[in-house]
C-alpha cells in the first residue's frame, strides 16, 4: 500500500490494525491522510504571498496540527504505538 502503511504495520504492536473494516484501520488511514494534508498545507503556505492567504494557510497548519494531536492521542487510547511517528513529519 506504500511506505508509510508498511512504517505503520511495523511499529502498531497491541492490537490488530489490519482487519480492513476495524475502527483501528481507520484511525490509522485517517492519521495518513492528515499527514499527507499537513505536508501540503506546509508546501502551501511556503507558496504563498498575499497576507490574506498567510493567514489562511496559518490557521489551516494549527489545525491540522491539533487534529494530528488529537488522532495520536485516541490511537495511544486504542493500544496503537505511535512513538515514532512524530519524526515521519520532518
């Protein structure tokens, strides 16, 4: 499935991710794709100049960040291991 699905199936090791229908799956799918929405709202904003569009692009970073917090935190609370999935940012 790709890179990082493989980095995710090797560091999630209390519960079973991998049950396509499993509320776990789709936590994982979902911390995915805010990743992949965090790079490029980074690419984004590095894009842009009119301040209007800064401050768009600002406010669409934070909350994507907060989203990404707050999906680690409720996969830390299902028993997935997400420890060094921070580093998959830079």
């Amino acid at each position: 499935m790709g890179m990082l699905f493989d980095y995710l199936k090797g560091i999630a090791v209390t519960k079973n991710i991998y049950d396509y229908n499993s509320e776990n799956y789709q936590l994982v799918n979902e911390v995915r794709q805010t990743i992949k929405e965090l790079k490029d709202a980074e690419i984004y904003f590095q894009s842009v100049t009119d301040p209007d569009l800064v401050d768009y692009a600002i406010y669409r970073l934070e909350s994507l960040k907060r989203k990404y917090i707050y999906l680690l935190k409720k996969a830390k609370k299902e028993g997935i291991n997400f420890d060094n999935f921070s580093s998959l940012l830079s």
